[in-house]
C-alpha cells in the first residue's frame, strides 16, 4: 500500500478515508464552498486578511513556551507548550472560525450555524460572526450546556442564539445531526462552521488548513530558536482540529525532509476500554460513515453509532477526522489514549506546576506528554499543543472533585 | 425488468399514479410492520418504503428521527429487520423498498446487504447519504443483483447533474420536493411543478415525490407532473398516535388514510 503525500484528492479522500456522505440537498453547496475555498486559497487578498487577523485580531503568533517546572516534574525530555489557550477567545479554535468567517463574507451569506461540545468553537464562532456582522445560532447538547455553562453565557453575550438539543446522547455528536438538519433547510443564505476537521469534503482539508498555522509557527520556531526540530509532538484528538493543525506540517516535514519527528494523538480513554465507556475510535473503533466522511468510528455491528464516554466535552465524539485514519493506518501519527482520571490529575500538575490551567482536552495530552517525556533523555525535547485554556471547565471540576470526595 | 418496472408500467398503462406510503421498521414492533406492509397494498399503496432505524439521520425531521430512537431503543437489529421482510414480502401484493443509511450498508457489506435484502423479497433501496459521486461501486452491485437504486433529486441540484442522478438510477428516480428534512408541510415551493415537469420531460425512469406530503390536497396539486407520490412523517406519525390503541384499530385507520390518499389521485 502507498501512501500519497498531497491530500485530500479532488474527491475528498485520504487513502480511503473522507470524501462526502450527506443528502442530495447538500452536495450543491459543498461543490460551491470547495471552489470558493480553492479561489480564496489562491488569492493573496484573502491570505492577507487572514493573516492580519490571526495577527492583530487572535494575537498570533502564539508562544511556544519552556514548562521548566513541568519538565522536572516528568524527569525526561524538555517540555514545551504550544500556548494555543492564549489566543483570542481562549482557544485554537479561532484559526479556523475567522478563515471560515471570511469564506462566509466572500460566498455572500449572511447567517452562520455551528455545532459545539466544550463551547469553545460555539465561543469562537459567536466571535467571528460579531466580528463580521453575520447572525449566529450555535446547537449544543443539553448535556454539554449543563457542564460547559461559562461558554454559553459567552456565546450569548457575543451575541449567538444557542440551541439547546435534546436527542440522542445529547452531547456534541447530536449537535452535529441539528446543524446539518438546519443546514438542509437554509443552505441558500447559511454557511455552517464546522468546529473541527470532520465532516463532508471539503471540511475536513479546509478546517486543517487553517488550523495548520499552529504546526508551522511550531516548526519556524524550534528551527530559529532551539535549532532543531523537537524529537516529540503531543495533541489531544476528539474530532483532532488542533492535533491536524499541528501535525499536517510535521507529516509533511517529515516525509519530505526523512526527520523523524515522532507524533502522538491522544484520545479519550474515558473510564476503561469497554464499549461506550470512552470515546476513542482510532484505539478502538473501525472505519464506517458518520457526519459524512468516512474514518474510524465507534459504531455497533450494524452501523449504529455507539455512545461514548469523556470528561471533557470537546473529546465527547465517537468518531473523528478522516486524515487521523489516514496518518494512524500510514504510520505518520501513533494514537493513544489518556482516561479521564489521568487528565483530571494532568490539569492539577499544569496548574500547580506552571500558574496554566489547561482545558480537559488539553490536559489528556498534557497527560500522556509527561509520560512520554519521562521515558526521553534530558537531551530531547517534546511538544504538547495546549489547545485550550481551562476556565470553561473549573466549575465541572470542583463537581467531580467534591463528588469523588463524597464517596 | 424489475419488479418498481413492471409496477410502473402497469400504472402507466392504467394511467395512474402510485401511491408510496413509508413506515419505520420495527415502530412500535417488528410484528406491526409485518402486518402493515400487506395492508397498506390493500389499500391501493402501489410500493411500500421501510425506514431501517438509524442512530444518526441526518436528512429526516423529528417525526421521523423519533421513531427511529424508539425502534432502536428496542434493539431491534439489522438481521431481525430482514427477517421480518421476508416473512412480509409474500403476503404484500406490492413491491417493497427500503430507505437505509449507507453508514448501516457499508458496515454489513454492500454485496451482503444487497444479497440478503433482495432475497428477502425486497426490490429496491433508496440510500440518501449516498451520493452519485460516491455510488459508482454500489450502483454495479445493485445493478448486477437485479436490485433497483433509487436515487434522489433536491431542487437544489443544478440540472445538468439531475439529468446524470437520473441515468444512474433504477426502479424510479425520487424529487425532494423541499430544501430541508422529511416532514409534513402546509404548503409546497411554487416552483416545484415546473422542476418535476422538467425533470420528468429528460428522465427515462418515473419521478415521484417525497418530504413534506400529507394531505389530500398536496396529491391533487401534484399528481399532474408525478408519477408517484411519497408520504412518510404523516404516516409515522399517525403509527405513533395509535400505537397504544388495539392493534385492528391502528391498521385500519391507516388503511383508511391510504385510501383516502389514493382517493384523491382520481
């Protein structure tokens, strides 16, 4: 089997993996968003405004930031955080809302949707579309508006309805079945964000794209300032936008340049390995169709999608991008996973060790970076991407806190 | 020719239209839909659709959805849905087809699922994350099994590409008479009429139409420019509404709403 370098093809596939599942009613305006976002790719206008805003508007470029206690606390590698949690709004997520936001401006809509699980991509959108003067309605589970309240009072301060949803496993999966059910109907006038690099073709190349600032802001960076590459590269993987954005440009330098970066994705291990206890399809799910895209999936023997378990709500999917498929079946990225008990006790390291209190998501790869570290010599250096900032999620922690010293 | 051909034919030489009432497998029972499906052909339906239930439909509304989140909270599965066809099929004096996720095909295996669904006496299958892009493969399959791919039309494809969805399609091409999700609607877009006249004018096959029919009146507005009508989410929800009452009661009524709905193709 051989694997090409440049992805997706003009169908949409990564090797096998991606392309486009939806409705007929769709297929038009995926077709229309594919051109326009090959068209703004190729104009230097577009790049320029994009840029200007991740640089005035986000603050980039972000830091990459030396975690010296953090590192003497694992024993290992030199530990480094991509400090992603200090963009504008909290998140990486605003990479990818503001070149979506721009698309939605150049294509003449007027109204945006979006699905979000931990808030912070419904917090990013809210942003951009106020930003750009566009109306906003973001679906969200019931259950993450329960544990995930700070970012919904955000949402509607900037100005988004929030939707709440009830069906299903109410989290972030069932929020994608509502945005694409709204999306059929008001496809003429509406542009839906997707939050990460899931979805029918061309969201899964577009949403990594623009994500990918995060890895080549990482690789300039390690060459100006450390002159050399890190030997290790650590992001959490729900839908895995922050983890393709980091990892797209090391794929690439490693397959043009043979550097050997080695990458990991961390999943949610949940509370054990049994079905419906974590959500992590690439450790232990198989390849199927959900949300249009074809990728590993956690799905039952006849194609229905199982319920998954984690912590932190933006991990709370049980599927994931088609390019994870790719890379974990080509060999470019190891997946693991981290459960909920090991991130929660990642996020008290971060904070006691660094002042940073890292989003869940984040703290499954901060998590697994610290183990991976520890079994490095002091001579390597490691990177995690620290995703997001964790205030979101103080209030669910002292919950599970004061529940688990309850019993 | 297969069995939608020969029905198609025998309505066109009639001149008549068909009537294609949908009900979810397995809602509330497997039992009920086995008793349904003969039924509703008594009373004049001329193919029956089954919903196979999936977690994650994103193209029906919430009448629809619903009663895919009831069957599966059953857990009801793949092989007993096939099971409960072939026990149906026989005693239906009409052509069954099934509306099925191609997240729940290709999980089985396309090849098997054709195979083990077409000898369970079912004709067709209409697989709506399933575009024509991406049906090349599975198209052969039904092909080579005798097994009719019903493909769908939006009024948001552009018509070059409806004229290609139509020559990929077998057993009759299906319209979405709405930009959106299944359910009933008061009133249908203006401009449907002259898209499914159009469309009907350049395809080789029957053009029927789906998503938002419920009334009497919505088939005598249509039924001029169709060859067949599709009427789900109000039939769903009429099982639903009776679902408790004894089980005579429900068939019948909703014998009697099929009726009505024929009635008025006059």
């Amino acid at each position: 089997m051989s694997f090409p370098v440049n992805v997706p093809d003009a169908a949409g596939r990564f090797g096998s993996f991606g392309g486009r599942y939806v409705p007929e009613t769709l297929s038009q305006a995926l077709s229309q968003l594919d051109e326009e976002y090959r068209r703004a790719q190729a104009d230097p206008n577009f790049q320029r405004k994009y840029e200007s805003l991740l640089k005035t508007y986000v603050g980039r470029p972000s830091p990459l930031y030396f975690a010296s206690r953090l590192t003497e606390q694992a024993g290992g590698a030199q530990i480094y955080l991509k400090r992603e949690d200090l963009n504008h709004t909290g998140s990486h997520k605003i990479n990818n809302t503001l070149g979506q936001a721009l698309l939605t401006r150049r294509m003449g809509k007027q109204r945006v949707i979006a699905e979000t699980g931990a808030g912070q991509h419904g917090v990013a959108t809210a942003t951009a579309c106020a930003r750009f003067g566009f109306e906003c309605v973001v679906y969200m589970g019931e259950e993450d508006i329960r544990r995930q309240q700070p970012n919904v009072f955000n949402m509607k301060l900037l100005g988004a309805e929030v939707r709440s949803v009830s069906s299903g496993s109410r989290t972030l999966r069932d929020a994608i079945n509502e945005a694409m059910r709204d999306w059929m109907a008001s496809v003429d006038n509406t542009h839906y964000i997707i939050g990460s690099v899931v979805g029918p073709h061309p969201f899964p190349m577009m949403v990594r794209d623009f994500q990918s600032v995060i890895g080549r802001e990482t690789i300039s960076y390690c060459q100006d300032q450390l002159g050399k590459l890190p030997d290790c590269v650590v992001a959490c993987v729900g839908g895995g936008s922050n983890a393709a954005g980091m990892f797209a440009p090391f794929v690439e330098h490693n397959l043009e340049n043979n550097t050997g970066v080695r990458l990991f994705g961390v999943e949610a291990g949940g509370r054990s390995q049994q079905p419906g206890d974590h959500a992590a399809p690439l450790s232990f799910g198989s390849p199927g169709v959900l949300h249009g895209s074809f990728s590993y999936v956690m799905q039952n023997e006849d194609g229905q999608t199982e319920d998954v378990h984690s912590v932190s709500a933006g991990l709370d999917y049980p599927g994931v991008g088609p390019e994870h498929s790719y890379w974990k079946d080509a060999g470019h990225v190891t997946y693991t996973q981290c459960q909920d008990g090991a991130a929660l006790a990642a996020f008290g390291t971060l904070a006691a060790a660094e002042g940073i209190l890292p989003a869940l998501e984040s703290s499954h790869a901060v998590a697994k970076g610290m183990e991976l570290a520890a079994g490095m010599s002091r001579e390597e250096t490691l990177i995690i991407c620290l995703s997001g900032r964790g205030d979101k999620d103080a209030a669910e922690i002292a919950r599970l806190r004061s529940e688990s010293k309850g019993q | 020719m297969s069995a939608i051909d020969e029905t198609f034919q025998s309505l066109r030489q009639a001149d008549r239209k068909a009537f294609i009432p949908f009900v979810t497998a397995g809602d509330p029972d497997l039992e009920f839909t086995a008793d349904i499906l003969p039924r509703l052909a008594d009373a004049g339906a001329a193919i029956c659709e089954v919903g196979i239930p999936y977690s994650d439909p994103i193209a029906d509304g919430p009448v629809i959805q619903a009663s895919y989140t009831r069957a599966l909270d059953r857990k009801i599965k793949l092989n007993e849905i096939i099971d409960m066809l072939a026990r149906a099929t026989p005693r239906t004096s009409c052509p069954v087809v099934t509306m099925v996720s191609y997240a729940i095909v290709h999980r089985y295996g396309a090849r098997q699922f054709v195979a083990d669904v077409k000898s369970a006496g079912v004709a067709g299958a209409i697989v709506p994350d399933l575009l024509v892009d991406e049906a090349e493969e599975f198209k052969q399959i039904c092909d080579a099994a005798d097994f009719s791919l019903i493909q769908l039309v939006s009024p948001a494809t552009p018509r070059d590409r409806a004229v290609r969805i139509a020559a990929n399609s077998s057993g009759f091409l299906y319209y979405v008479s709405v930009m959106g999700i299944t359910g009933e609607r008061r009133e249908l877009p203006p401009q449907l009429l002259e898209d499914v006249s159009w469309l009907r004018s350049r395809a080789q096959l029957p053009v029927c139409i789906g998503f938002g029919i419920s009334t009497a009146e919505h088939v005598r507005q249509l039924a001029p420019v169709a060859d067949g009508l599709i009427v789900g989410s109000a039939i769903v929800r009429r099982v639903e509404a009776l679902a408790d009452r004894p089980r005579e009661e429900c068939l019948g009524q909703l014998s009697d709403y099929v009726r009505e709905m024929v009635a008025a193709f006059g």
